[in-house]
C-alpha cells in the first residue's frame, strides 16, 4: 500500500511496528538510529515516517528539520517525552502528527492510515461492494438490489476497521478500544454481537473468526 520508514533505536519496538504495519500490506524500511534514517530518507521513495524523537546520533527533530528542507511527505513523532515544550517543538518544525509510548498498535495504524489517506497515498475505498451489497463508509448506508440496509454507525465503523486492517487479527480489546473507548461501560461479548449483525446484514464472509483472539478481515475470492 504504501512505503513506511519506521525509525526508532529499541530494536524491539521497531521490529513490532514492522511487522504489524507489514503485515497490513506496507512495505516497511526499518532504521535504528538518526544517521541511518537520513541515509535511508534521501534515496526517495518513502511515503511516511514514523519517527522517534530521541535517538543515537542525530535526534528526531534534527532529523523533521532536514526531511522539511526537501519533502512534505507526512511524518508522525513517536516518543516517551509528554512535555508540551517537546510537542510544539514538533509542530513547529512541521510534524503531522504525533503519538507517545506506550501505545496501541491500533491506533498507531489508524493514524498512518489517516495520514496517508491524506496524502493520497493507499487511502482504504470510501465505497466498498461485498457481493451484491454496496457499503458507503462517509455516508454510513449500505444497501442490495432491495434497496437500504438498516444498519448503524457503530457496525460501518466496525466493518471500516477491519477493512483498514485488512489480514490482521484484531483482538475483542483492541476493538473496544479503539470504537467504544475504555471509559465506555462496554463488554467483549458486544464485539461479537455487532460482527454477528455485519454478517447476518450485509450477507459477508470476509470477516474470519480467530478462536480465542478476535476478528479479520480477508478479501473475498
């Protein structure tokens, strides 16, 4: 879908980042510390950053200040530090966004996402067809050759969100998380209730149930 360079010093953090955004369909380019992110930067090609703010060698934002010299391709500051000095450091060196650890794997895709689809680069469909039923995601309707589905918002942003994460499993917290929030007095069993009514509506067998864990979303052959 899109180039990603991810670069951040804990070897662990980095490799998790690669493999859940690889595994939604980017091909990812991994970079360990400031010297070798530049390095990597300036043979082109990359269509987003992730980028940590302290790193060996030459810090994050040394690193925004020179990628803004010659691109505006979208960059999210990922880092520990909380204080507001370093968050409008940020913004004033031209950061589209920014997240801190620890953080969601979800979230973080979903903000990628989000930042890419501005750019124009691997933006998911705003209509979607699943067999003979057509799904408007901005407009929130779905509807056959009967005419309109009755459906929520709720169950067009849960199809979305696996759609965006088409391949990964989501697991029932990740989905609650990041659709309900953790302050919404909201159970795992209503997961299953809401991708019960996606599938007995929209007549879908693209999303697959993973025993134990969550849901996905595969693509239909």
């Amino acid at each position: 879908m899109a180039v990603l360079l991810i670069v951040e010093d804990d070897r662990k953090t980095n490799e998790a980042i690669c493999e859940y955004l690889s595994l939604a369909g980017h091909d990812i380019i991994p970079a360990y510390d400031g010297a070798e992110a530049l390095g990597l930067f300036g043979r082109g090609n990359v269509d987003l950053v992730v980028l940590d703010i302290m790193l060996p060698k030459v810090s994050g934002l040394s690193i925004l200040h020179e990628i803004r010299q010659k691109s505006s391709v979208p960059v999210l500051m990922l880092t520990a530090v909380e204080d507001e000095y370093t968050q409008v450091a940020s913004f004033d060196e031209q950061a589209d966004d920014y997240i801190t650890k620890p953080f969601s794997m979800v979230l973080l895709g979903r903000r990628i996402t989000a930042l890419l689809r501005r750019s124009g680069k691997g933006a998911a469909s705003d209509i979607m067809t699943f067999g003979d039923v057509t799904v408007n995601f901005p407009g929130y309707t779905a509807k056959d050759h009967n005419g309109k589905i009755d459906i929520t918002p709720k169950e067009i942003e849960l199809l979305k969100m696996l759609v965006e994460h088409k391949g990964l499993v989501l697991t029932r917290s990740q989905i609650l998380d990041d659709l309900w929030g953790d302050s919404y007095p909201i159970i795992d069993r209503t997961v299953d209730t809401y991708i019960k009514n996606l599938r007995k509506k929209l007549r879908l067998n693209c999303i697959v149930t993973v025993k134990g864990i969550g849901y996905k979303y595969e693509e239909e052959q």
